[in-house]
C-alpha cells in the first residue's frame, strides 16, 4: 500500500529560529510554530484552538529562516511528519515533530519600516524558498537586482 507524509502549516513563531550547524558544517535550525483553529463551541461561542508544533530546518532554508524570521513572525511551512524516539532514566519518549522542506516568508523583515509594500519587506509578493530549488548559500532572497524603478526585468530575473 502507498504512503503520503506530507504538512502544510501556517502560523507564527513562537520563538526567535537560533541557527547552529552540525560538525559537517550543515545549517539546522529548530523553531516553534502556533498555529490557530477557530470553532464554535457547544454553547455557539467562537473557540480558539492554539496547536505547538516544533519544526526543523535545515540547509540554506534553516540560514533563511533565522535571518528573516523572529517570534511572533508569520510563515508557511511545507514539510514531512517525523517521529523522534529516545530513552530517558529507562523511560521510553517520543515526540512527533515537523521537517520542513519550503519556507514561504509572510511577514516583513525584522526592523524593516512598514511604509514600503511589494519590496524586499512586503511579505505578499515574497517568493518561497525550496532548497532544492535555488541558488547557493551567498544568493540574496527575496530582495530586488537592481533599482525599484527598472521597466524591465534583466535577463538573470528570467527564470527560463
């Protein structure tokens, strides 16, 4: 029988991502994500639902992450179900967690002025970052080549 593992989410960290990277010089970062679900409860009253999940995130995505995003900051996150197992004085834990594969920022850019919309800090018009998909680590993300009042785009904005 086929399998699928596939996560959608989008909610607001719950915590700055703090980026680190493995002996092998990998970048990996952990943040938390509250995501929100509004029902009508039993008396007819709107409920509000909060779910934690922790998400991993690695490679360029994990740098993206920590540079772009603070708590309480806006984000989709496309990724797989895992479970951790591990054992603690002789007790059995487990923890199911998130690894996430897209990164669509939201938000603005921390300490970004809120007078600007469609640039580097209108988080509408913001690409989405697939590791698999983009340029190497020094690429900028998410900010125009060039100046805003360009008519044209350059032949490097043409993705074909």
């Amino acid at each position: 029988m086929a399998s699928f593992n596939r996560v959608i989410l989008l909610g607001n960290l719950t915590r700055d991502a703090e980026l680190r990277y493995t002996p092998s010089g990998t970048a990996v970062t952990d943040i938390g994500l509250a995501v929100n679900d509004r029902r009508k409860g039993a008396n007819g009253e709107w409920v509000d639902e909060v779910t934690f999940v922790d998400v991993t995130l690695w490679g360029r995505t994990a740098e993206i992450a920590s540079e772009y995003l603070g708590k309480g900051s806006p984000a989709l996150i496309e990724g797989r179900l895992k479970l951790d197992t591990w054992e603690k004085d002789g007790k059995k834990n487990s923890k199911l967690k998130v690894i996430g594969e897209r990164l669509q920022l939201l938000g603005s850019k921390p300490g970004a002025s809120g007078g600007r919309s469609g640039g580097p800090a209108g988080g509408a018009g913001r690409p989405a970052y697939d590791e698999s998909e983009f340029g190497a680590p020094g690429d900028s993300f998410g900010e125009p080549s060039g100046s805003a009042s360009a008519s044209e785009p350059s032949e490097k904005d043409i993705p074909f």
